[in-house]
C-alpha cells in the first residue's frame, strides 16, 4: 500500500485553546504551513457567513460551542454574538492501539495518513460530506425573520453554527491531508451555494428550498439523520483523522436531530389540541396547520433525504467497504466476519409492473443495507408523534410513505410509486400527486401561519410550547438579544 501526503499524527489535546485564532485540539500550531493555509481560508468562511449566513440581526444568541472532546463537560453555554462565535477544530481523542474493522485490511492498524491508491476516493467522501455543511445554512438563512418563538430561534442558530463548524471539519482534513488538491476543493465548498442555477450544492435535496418552519423541523428530522448515518459509516473509517472527525461531530449532530423530532411532536400536538377543541381537521382557519398537510410535508422529506443514500445496488459502496473508507452503521456490533464476499440479501424492485424482491449480493447492496437502518430509526420518531395524536384521544395518524415513493435515485427512479406501495401508471401519478406531495397553495397555507413571535416565552399559534428549556434554562429564558431593526 502506497502512502501519500504522509504525515505524523499530532500530540492531540482533548481541550481546545480558545487563545489561538483558529480553536482547534490538534496542536495546529506545531504545522506552521497547515496553520497558514487555514489562516487564509479563515475571512473567506467569514465573509460567506456574513453573505450567506442568517439574515436576521442579532446583538446575541446563547449558543453551545464546544471545548473538550471528553465524554463529560465538552461544550461551554453562553450568550455569544454570532460574528465571533468560535469556530473550531476537533477531533476524538487517538486510540493507538485502533485496528481496522472491516474489508481486505481487517485486524491492520488504523491509517494516519492518506493511501495512495485511495486518495480520490477519500477526498471524494470528504468533498461531499464538507458540502452538505454550508447548503443547509443557505437553506435556513432567512427562518429567523419567521421564528415561532426566542426558544426556536436559538436552536436554529445553535444548528447554524456546528452546521459551520463541521464544514470547517472536513476542510481541514482537506488542508491536512491532501495538499494543493485539498486547498482547491476547500476553497469550492465556498464558493458552491444552495439552489444556485450555475454553481449548485452536489446533493440535490441541498438544493431545495427550506420554505417555512415545518419544512425546518422535517429537515432537521429527516436530512439531518441520514446525515447522522453518513457520518457513522465514516466514522468507522480505516482513515483514522477521519474517523475520529466524524464521531466528535456525531455529538453535535444529535441536537439537530432533537430539533427535528421536537419540533415536528409540538406542531402535531397543536394541530392535535385545535382538532379537539373545534372537533375538524380544517384547523388552518384556527391558527394551526392540519394533518394533511403535515403528512404531506413528512412524504417529501422522506423521500429527497432516502434519496441521499444514493442507489440500492452499488459497486462503488461495495469497493469503499472492502477498501476501509466507509464502515457499515455500528460495524463492530455486527455479528458476521466483517468482509462479506459471497453474501447476499433481498431487495425490492419494480418487475412486470408490480414490486417484488429479489437476490442481490451484499457487498454490493451496502446503501440498502445504512437505508434500511435509517428508515428504522426514522419510524421511531413516527411513533412518537403518533402517541401524541393517541394521547389526545385522535384516530388519525401520520405514516412513512413506501421506500419507493417519490424517488429520483435508485431502482425505483423512472416509476410512479404511491404511498401505499402501488405501481401506478404516469396519468394516475398525476391525478393524485396533489394528494401525497405538499402543493404551492399547502406552502401558502402555511407560510401565512409564519409570523414571529419575539416576545420572551411567548410561541406562535400552530406550535406548542416545549416542555423545557436548553442547558437547564426556563423555557422564557432571553436566549437570543435581537437588534432594534429585528422589531422594526
């Protein structure tokens, strides 16, 4: 195995100095070169967050921001503006003694430096990955002029800046490890924006419009988690910076999912208590959003964010497993040798008009394998809002739509797959399409509900209040100290 852009691991510290103009625990300053090239990567990032970043002015926002990557008392809570929140660089704490887990290498030490033979790829998955970072704060930039209440805002842009920090992640192990190349594809990340008709983000669901704040929650909720996913596969990397990048982030990631899956529960259990009170499911005219429409909006999120797991069946998943690059979810959980050659599993696909299985080798169906994973965890969530109409005594109830609902990628690309699972034909896909997917006149609906509420513990009317505050704080707490032309 050739090694290339070979490097010695630092004598990383689990606490950042937060004296050092780039935060970081990887005693950058003992990498003269490396701390100059971030250096000058630094006003770029600023100057994209000033552009690009949230539109609302604040003085300040009490944010997390993380200090240590010790299992106890790793992040510091306080109001911060969000121009000088700091920005930082983390990785987990080294294990030498790290063997790899998975593929060809299996029981090999852990890699500290870039394979020659699998340069390519890793950039590749760090490109992608670093991507995704920037699009969803060019997705979310102007919720903050809609927020439903001081507590959401807070946690919008508490998901803003580690959505931030995780791009600067990736771009220094793009400057870390993979040298000119590296530089070039750090400096893309900026320059690649949201929903841009030249310059589009690589995934398409990052390039989709965040319209409202349900479609925040159903973002925060679903995208993010197969973001959480993503990074668990590369979290068991043989590339060990990598890995250990990417399991620090997982601790970050966790808050967005909570967002998510609390968000989208207290507008089910408005819309739940509205239903009750007047006793219809038309509550639009009450001030809440109905069911319908949420449903609606949980089918289209589920479906962009399935297709971010990319095809069912690739050779390109299969070569990264045996490679080392991408593990699979908890792969040393996993009670089987690790390698897979000759191994199979079932997968469904349209044959003859109708959705039947068939056998497919394993190593070649390892997006299936994370998807199925991901659609496990996302059910949990469901079921959790569903208690809530359960617990307001309601018969009505949200659901997942079939894997092949709506999809643009994979083995049910091309076909009109409903909800239910049925193969539909293209004029009964547009007949009843109005009927599964959010409509113009639904993001009407509900951008007519999005009007801010700023007032300390005070909430809009489709949402229900929390049942308590961030870091042990009441729910009234002044988390976020907007400018005067915010109340303008």
């Amino acid at each position: 195995m050739r090694i290339d852009e070979k490097r010695e691991p630092n004598a990383m510290t689990s606490t950042a100095d937060y004296t050092d103009k780039i935060p970081n625990n990887v005693d950058l300053h003992e990498d003269r070169r490396l701390q100059r090239a971030l250096e000058s990567w630094q006003p770029n990032f600023l100057n994209w967050w000033e552009s690009m970043g949230p539109t609302l002015p604040t003085e300040d926002v009490y944010l997390r921001t993380a200090v240590n990557v010790g299992r106890e008392g790793w992040a510091h809570f306080g109001h911060v503006a969000m121009k000088d929140y700091r920005w930082g660089i983390f990785l987990s704490e080294r294990d030498r003694e790290r063997e790899i887990g998975f593929g060809q290498h299996k029981g090999e030490p852990a890699w500290q430096a870039v394979p020659g033979e699998h340069r390519a790829d890793l950039m590749r998955l760090i490109v992608v990955q670093g991507d995704t970072e920037p699009a969803s704060v060019e997705q979310q930039r102007i919720l903050g002029e809609t927020a439903p209440s001081i507590y959401d805002l807070r946690n919008l842009f508490q998901v803003n800046v580690e959505e931030g920090r995780h791009l600067w992640a990736m771009v220094y192990l793009l400057h870390a490890y993979f040298g000119r190349e590296g530089r070039e594809e750090a400096e893309q990340l900026l320059k690649r924006n949201s929903g841009d008709l030249d310059s589009p983000r690589i995934l398409g669901a990052f390039n989709e419009a965040t319209t409202d704040w349900l479609q925040f929650f159903m973002f925060t909720y679903f995208t993010d988690r197969d973001g959480k996913y993503q990074l668990g596969t590369l979290k068991e990397s043989a590339f060990d910076p990598l890995a250990r990048t990417c399991e620090f982030m997982l601790k970050e990631e966790a808050h967005h999912m909570f967002v998510g899956t609390t968000g989208v529960q207290r507008i089910v259990e408005r819309t739940a208590e509205l239903m009750k009170r007047h006793d219809t499911e038309d509550v639009l005219p009450r001030g809440g959003i109905p069911l319908a429409i949420i449903q609606r909006y949980l089918n289209f999120q589920f479906s962009v964010s399935m297709d971010l797991f990319g095809s069912e069946q690739s050779t390109n998943a299969g070569s990264y497993f045996t490679s080392g690059l991408k593990g699979r979810w908890q792969e040393t959980r996993r009670k089987d040798d690790h390698v897979l050659l000759g191994q199979e599993r079932q997968m469904n696909t349209v044959i003859d008009g109708r959705i039947a299985q068939r056998t497919v080798p394993l190593l070649n169906a390892l997006n299936l394998d994370l998807r199925d994973e991901y659609v496990a965890d996302c059910n949990n969530g469901v079921r959790r809002w569903n208690q809530a109409l359960e617990d307001a005594g309601l018969d009505q109830r949200l659901t997942l739509p079939h894997e092949g609902f709506n999809r643009r990628v994979g083995t049910f690309a091309g076909h009109h797959i409903s909800p239910q699972g049925e193969v539909l034909d293209g004029a009964t896909w547009e007949q009843q399409a109005a009927q599964w997917l959010p409509s113009p006149e639904d993001r009407a609906a509900v951008a007519s509900l999005m009007v801010p509420e700023y007032e300390y513990g005070a909430f809009a009317g489709w949402i229900a209040p929390p049942q308590t505050g961030i870091n042990d704080q009441p729910v009234e707490f002044d988390y976020v100290h907007l400018r005067e032309e915010a109340l303008a």
